[in-house]
C-alpha cells in the first residue's frame, strides 16, 4: 500500500504502523529530519549566546515539521510535501512547549506544597495534551488550544482511541529517555549527539504523524474539514442567523480580517460562544494570506477588486527593487486598465514596463496595454513617442493578433498633424 492510499473504511492507529513507516521513509520528509539532526554540530560552538539561538532555532525548526506533518495527515494529505508550509506558524514551537511551562509551574507552585491536588493537575495536563497539539495545529491560537471546553470535546468524540493514543504518546517519550540512557556510554561525542538528536526529531515526527492521522479518522466528530469533505447546506431561510451569514461571505471572499473584526465585535457586546469556529478558521485564513507569495497575494486582490490595494502592493516591492510577476498576464492588465481609467498615468506606465517580456506570448494583452501607454503619451502631447510605440505595435503583432484599433489611432494621430 503507497502512503498515499488508505483504505476507505480507515483503522485506528495501532493497525497502521506500517503505513506511518512508509511515510516516515518518504525521502523529502527524511532528508529534513536527517538535516536538523547534522546541524547539532553547531552546537558545539563554544559560545552561550550561540548556543541559545542555534537551540531555539533548531527547537522551532523541529515542531515546524511535525506540525507540517499533523497539518497535511489530518487534512487526509497522505504525501509529505512542504508545499503547505506557510500555513503553520514558524514560532508555534514556542506555542506548543507552553503545556509544559503549565505543567513546570505546577510543580513548583501547587506540587511542592499540596502532592495530591499537584500530581492531579500534571496527570490532568499530560493527558489533553494530544487533544491541546490537536487544537493547536487546527487554530494555531494559543487560547482556543487551552479553552477546557475544546479539549473535552475533542478526547469525549475521539473515545477509546485517545486513551490509547495518550499511552503511545507517552510511550513515545518514554523511548526517547530510555535511548538517551542506555546509549549515553556507547554513542559519544559529535556523533552520538547527531544520531540522538536524530532520534529524537523522529520520534517527535512520529507521533505528530499518529495524532494526525487520529485525527483526520475522527475528522467528521471533530468538525475537521479535509480534502474528503463535501460542503452541503439546507437551512430554512426563516432560521439564518444574518452575522454567520455576512462572516461566511467574507470568508468565501477571503476577507478574513474584516470577519475577525466582526466576531470579536460581536462576542465583546453578546459572549458569543457559537462564532469560536469561525474565529478560528478567520484567524488561519490570515496566517495563510499573510504568508502567501507576493504574486498570489496580488492576484487574490485583484480578483477581489481591490485594485487599489493591488497597486500598492505591487509599487512597495518596487520600491524594494522587486518587481512582482503574477502567472497569469491578465492580473496585471486588469490593474493597468483600473489605473488608466483612473487617469492614474505613471501607474500604467510603471505596471507596463517590460510586460511584453514578461509575457512575450499573450500577443492581444501586449498591444492593449501598450496602446494605453501611446495614448497616455499622446494626450501629454509626446507624439513622437506614441506614434513610434503604435508603430512598432503594428509591425510586431499585425501577423499575431488584431490592430485595427491602433492602426485606426495612428492614422488619426498623423491626420491631425498634416493639417
């Protein structure tokens, strides 16, 4: 079986090992554990300050990937691939490790004074935290993660399985300690370091890897879309609640931030439980756009006609030196027809600068876009300068696409200047 195929009726974790191995052996997702596990060598650096921020990045750099790897397996995406990357957070490394600054807290302020109500709450806390990674990796909000609320719903709807899955868990931790132990006389130096680290980043993998897939086999309990979900709504006309209503739109429309400012609007005023999911999914929507390549983003906005925050976009890479290059050529021509028609001149000019190399193929965009630069030129009374690019838009494209509308203007332009 490929680790890209599961059977329709999914097993619980403890009959999928084999799978997990096969995805584990996948060469991208080894080669990255196999990499963060070589660049403990740096640690050797005789320098504290060194020390701590080579650790902390390797710290981050870890839990990116095995959040990668819950994000992907629960969304029912059984090959790895980092192509979702920039959906996870860079420093939810630190978001997660706060279960256990709880848990060190714990001890130190309840267990040292009161045993019995102390080993309770660390029993307590080291149980939820499959369910607290879970949440984590669904909203990347430190509070929703935490919220008790969440945390019972997702270890009550998973049942048995979480009791089993918080054993291999523990487990998993338990395994790590004993290598550590038993090999600290036989692996020594840089590489024993290396290969414990190793292990270490693949047990850490490993059991991401088992939440996910936990988690995306309870995915209809949980209320966790995947790639297997099918969207399908009847509701009675007389029962829509008309703020839902407006905070899907803005999310079908990717507007996540106006849909924020709305549930958090409406939760300080109402304490609004029932808009948490949709604050969740708001708030990893931003994330998402907020990391998205420039190019993407400019499309989006332009496709949502926000042209105006298109074209400021595109003119503060400029500034940088960067010029952005949507895939598709159309991107820019509707920004260059929104400008021109907004006599905003230098902006047309800037946006169709290089544009018939950018896309030397998209032959009837080139000369529309440049026959509004010849016009620009020509209503600023530069006719030389029109008349050479219509010129040349001519003699280039008349073989390749339509003219007759420039050929028309020319002809008009050299009219005009015989009288």
């Amino acid at each position: 079986m490929s680790p890209n195929i599961l059977p329709d009726d999914t097993p619980p974790f403890w009959k999928q090992f084999g799978f997990f191995f096969r995805y584990l052996k996948q060469e991208k997702l080894y080669y990255q554990i196999t990499l963060l596990a070589a660049a403990n060598i740096l640690l050797l650096i005789p320098s504290l300050i060194i020390y701590i921020i080579i650790g902390s990045l390797l710290f981050l750099a870890s839990y990116k990937l095995a959040f990668e790897v819950l994000h992907t397996v629960s969304s029912g995406q059984f090959v790895y691939s980092d192509h979702s990357s920039f959906e996870i957070d860079d420093k939810i490394g630190f978001k997660a490790i706060s279960m256990g600054v709880v848990q060190l807290l714990i001890f130190l302020f309840i267990y040292r004074y009161d045993p019995a109500t102390g080993l309770a709450l660390l029993i307590l806390t080291m149980v939820v935290t499959p369910a607290f990674l879970m949440m984590l990796c669904k909203s990347q909000d430190l509070l929703a993660s935490f919220n008790p609320v969440n945390l019972a719903t997702v270890m009550t709807r998973i049942g048995l399985e979480y009791i089993v899955l918080f054993v291999f868990f523990i487990g998993c931790s338990a395994l790590n300690i004993a290598f550590r132990y038993y090999t600290a006389d036989i692996l020594t130096g840089v590489f024993g370091d290396i290969i414990s680290a190793w292990f270490l980043y693949f047990l850490l993998v490993f059991s991401f890897l088992v939440i996910g897939y936990v988690m995306y086999r309870h995915a209809d309990d949980l209320g966790h879309d995947t790639v297997d979900t099918e969207f399908i709504e009847t509701v009675n006309p007389a029962e829509i609640d008309p703020i839902k209503a407006r905070v899907k739109e803005l999310l079908s429309t990717n507007k996540p931030q106006e849909a924020i400012a709305i549930i958090k609007e409406i939760k300080s005023e109402d304490k609004r439980t029932d808009l948490d999911s949709y604050l969740s999914q708001a708030q990893s929507m931003q994330l998402h756009l907020s990391r998205a390549r420039p190019a993407d983003k400019l499309t989006q906005l332009v496709e949502d006609k926000q042209y105006r925050q298109a074209l400021e976009l595109y003119e503060e890479y400029l500034a940088d030196g960067h010029a952005i290059k949507p895939e598709k050529a159309e991107t820019l021509t509707r920004l260059i027809q929104f400008a021109f028609e907004n006599n905003q001149f230098k902006r047309v000019l800037t946006l169709t600068r290089n544009f018939d190399k950018r896309y030397p193929l998209e032959y009837e965009q080139i000369v529309s876009n440049f026959f509004l630069v010849a016009k620009i030129y020509y209503q600023n009374k530069k006719t030389d300068q029109a008349i050479s690019i219509l010129q040349s838009l001519i003699k280039q494209y008349c073989n390749k696409t339509k003219v007759n509308a420039v050929s028309s203007y020319l002809k008009g332009i050299q009219k005009l200047l015989n009288h």
